[in-house]
C-alpha cells in the first residue's frame, strides 16, 4: 500500500513539474515597439532612393550574410571567442560591400539613422529601467 501511495505520488510531483514550464510571452508593447522599428525602417531605407541594381545587391548581400551568420552560429568546432570574431569581420565584411555600392551621400544618411536609431534605443533602454524602478518602489 506504501508503495503504491510512493509512485501515485511520484507520478503526480512529475506531472506538475512538467506543466511548470516558462513559456514566454511577448505583450502587445513590445510586439507595437517591433512594429514600429521595422515600419522606422523600411522608412528609412525607402529615404535613401536605392536604385533597382542597389536594391538587388542589397538583398543579396544580406541574403549571403544572413547564411554565413547562421553558419558561424551553427559551428560547433568554433569556441564563443572564435565566433565572436567572425561575426565582427563578417559585419565589416559587409559595410565594406555595402559602402562600395552606396553612393556618398546615402552613405552619410545612412549613418545619420543609426546615429538616430542609437539614441531611440537608448532612451527606450532608460525608459524600461525607470518603468521597473517604478513598479518595484509601488509595490
């Protein structure tokens, strides 16, 4: 009988336990803050009038870097630091290509929106600490 209340037991912690798994779930703010980025910009991206031959170099080259990327990310020979530095020569790779088929002037503006977008991160960074603050002094 001992036993038999043992394993129900048993049987009924292993059950809870594995409802008990985290699931994330992501709130309507952040899906709005996503969405609103990527609305920023594909903005920003229509504000610098890449010709069609741009527009097609462009997307084959984030196409290729995007596989080289998961293929450095899937190599399991390559240590953390051995990653960390191909990802940094493959990004460099990439401005290099993409300056050379930018002309001047889309270079700079390209550069003013990351300028832009940084600052946007950064308040939007200190915003979320200030909001925890926040919650954690009313609570």
């Amino acid at each position: 009988m001992k036993k038999l209340f043992v394993l129900s037991l048993l049987a009924c912690s292993l059950a809870l336990g594995s409802q008990a798994q985290v699931t994330r779930t992501v709130t309507s703010k952040q899906k709005v803050q996503s969405d609103s980025s990527r609305k920023v910009h594909l903005q920003q991206m229509k504000d610098l009038n890449l010709t069609k031959d741009q527009q097609a170099q462009m997307k084959s080259m984030r196409q290729d870097a995007k596989s080289q990327r998961d293929a450095i990310k899937n190599d399991a020979s390559l240590t953390q630091e051995q990653k960390k530095a191909k990802m940094k020569d493959l990004e460099q790779t990439f401005k290099a290509k993409r300056d050379a088929i930018l002309t001047p002037d889309q270079i700079s503006k390209m550069k003013e929106y990351k300028k832009e977008n940084h600052m946007h991160k950064k308040m939007n960074k200190n915003k979320q600490w200030k909001d925890k603050d926040n919650k954690t002094e009313n609570q």
